[in-house]
C-alpha cells in the first residue's frame, strides 16, 4: 500500500505544528499492566483530538529525526476501538520494538512505513 505523498507533509505539518507531550517515558510501566514496559517514549499530541476524544498517540525514536516516518494501527478487542499511532524518529529497531510490546494481550498493530525516498516537508 502506498499513501501519497501529501497524506504525509499533512501528517508532518500537523505533527510541527502541535508539542509532543511524553507521559509513559522509556522503561515505564504500562499503568494497567506493570509487566508491560515501554521500549521508547510514548505520548501524545498537545491540542489534537484522536477517535478515543485523547490526545493523537505518538511514539519517539532513537534516531533524533523529528519528522514521522510511520503510523501504527492498531485494534483493540477489550477496547473495542481502533487507533493511528504517529511514529517520529524511528529506527528500524525501534520500529521492530514498538510492534513486539504493541501486539500483546487484546490488541494487535500494522504498520505503516513511510518510503525512505519520500520527501519530509513540514
């Protein structure tokens, strides 16, 4: 599946655009689950409004680029709800990472790359 080039610069404009709020930081525990520990930071864009009424997620790399290079989406059966998860920053490590602690218990993830030729404009 490839998404257009434009899907992403709005993607980068709405993420530059909105402060990356970290509230569950690398090596926290899940607040529901304690054995769950997360591998990177994990937040949420200040000011945006996701399906579930929150913030939109957000997931922040080790490789200190600021621009999105993927989504997640998820489902969640206990939920009963789906999500897009903002990956920004990410190594192909952190990426196999995030979808090893995201596909536990009821929710299973997709991801999305963005093409590593795909211009980063925001």
């Amino acid at each position: 599946m490839e998404l257009s080039s434009e899907f992403w610069t709005y993607l980068d404009i709405l993420a530059s655009s909105s402060l990356i709020k970290i509230d569950r930081p690398r090596g926290s525990s899940h607040p529901c689950y304690q054995e769950m520990i997360y591998p990177l930071d994990y937040g949420y864009l200040e000011s945006t409004s996701a399906g579930d009424s929150q913030g939109i997620d957000v997931w922040l790399g080790s490789s200190g680029d600021d621009k999105i290079n993927g989504i997640l989406c998820s489902v969640d059966l206990q939920k009963k709800d789906v999500e897009i998860k903002l990956l920004v920053g990410c190594t192909d490590a952190d990426l196999v990472n995030i979808q090893s602690f995201s596909n536990q218990g009821s929710m299973r993830v997709m991801l999305i790359q963005r093409r590593r030729d795909e211009p980063k404009d925001g």
